[in-house]
C-alpha cells in the first residue's frame, strides 16, 4: 500500500512540472496570449532567421509575435503576419526589418516607427520593408574588398 501511495505522489509531482513547463514555454513564445494583439502583414525578399514565435520588437522592447511565414508563388517574397499588442499603435509609414541582436544573436523584426499621425488598422500591411541581410554574403564582401571601388 505504501509503495501505491508513493508512486502516486511522485507521479503527480511529475504530472504538476510537466503542466508548468507547457504553460511557462507557451508564455515565453507569445502563444498564450492568442486574442490580445491586432495581426499586420509584410513581404520581405528574404526572412532569414524568421519562424512562427519570432519577436516583434518596437524600441527594443517586445510587443508582438511573427505568426505566419509563407511563400508568395506570385512574387517570390515571403508574406508575414505578425501580431501587435493591443494598445499600441503604429504609425501608417513606419518600416518593418528584420534585424539581428549580433554576431551570434538571434533575429527578430524591428518596427522603425515613422511620424504619420495615422495609424495601421488590424489586417492592414505594412509596405516599407527591409529583409535579413545575410552574413556570410557581407563577410565575403568584405574579404572581398567590396563591389566597383565606390567607397564612399
């Protein structure tokens, strides 16, 4: 009988983490938070570094997630769709880039906010875009010593 008592505790005490784990990691990816943000799209030439879960940032601090990456046969650009917090408001020509936080950092989209005194609507999609810049491509083009000698 003490040894069922046991079992049952310990599997219960693993169960009680297991549940706090799955809730901890849905808070810390933005996926708990479904229904209080506004979704806005991009086309970006290139989202490298960008998944579903990707960081939103505006000033550095975090206010939304990237929730959608697809490829538009059409165009051949990557649509996005991200979400905003609800509260914050973006200005109609502000500018969407993927950025990076360093060398070895990790990438999210920064929105460089512009000074319209008109807002992004939900749905609506943000046209100034500016794609990951890859690394490898700006190591070699400095090994290099660049393109044409334009170095002004």
């Amino acid at each position: 009988m003490a040894e069922n008592t046991t079992e049952v505790l310990v599997g219960g005490a693993v169960l009680a983490v297991a549940i706090g784990f799955v809730v901890y990691a849905g808070q810390a990816t933005g996926f708990s938070r479904g229904g209080d943000g506004y979704p806005l799209t991009a086309s970006f030439r290139s989202v490298e570094g960008v998944t579903v879960g990707t960081d939103v940032r505006l000033a550095g601090v975090k206010i939304g997630t990237v929730t959608g990456v697809t490829l538009n046969p059409q165009t051949y650009r990557a649509d996005t769709t991200f979400s905003v917090s609800n509260g914050v408001e973006i200005p109609d020509d502000s500018a969407v880039v993927i950025s990076s936080e360093g060398l070895l950092g990790g990438t999210f989209v920064e929105i460089s906010p512009g000074g319209s005194p008109f807002y992004y609507e939900p749905g609506d999609e943000v046209l100034d875009t500016q794609g990951a810049v890859s690394l490898i491509s700006l190591l070699l083009k400095f090994v290099s010593g660049g393109e044409g000698g334009d170095d002004q």
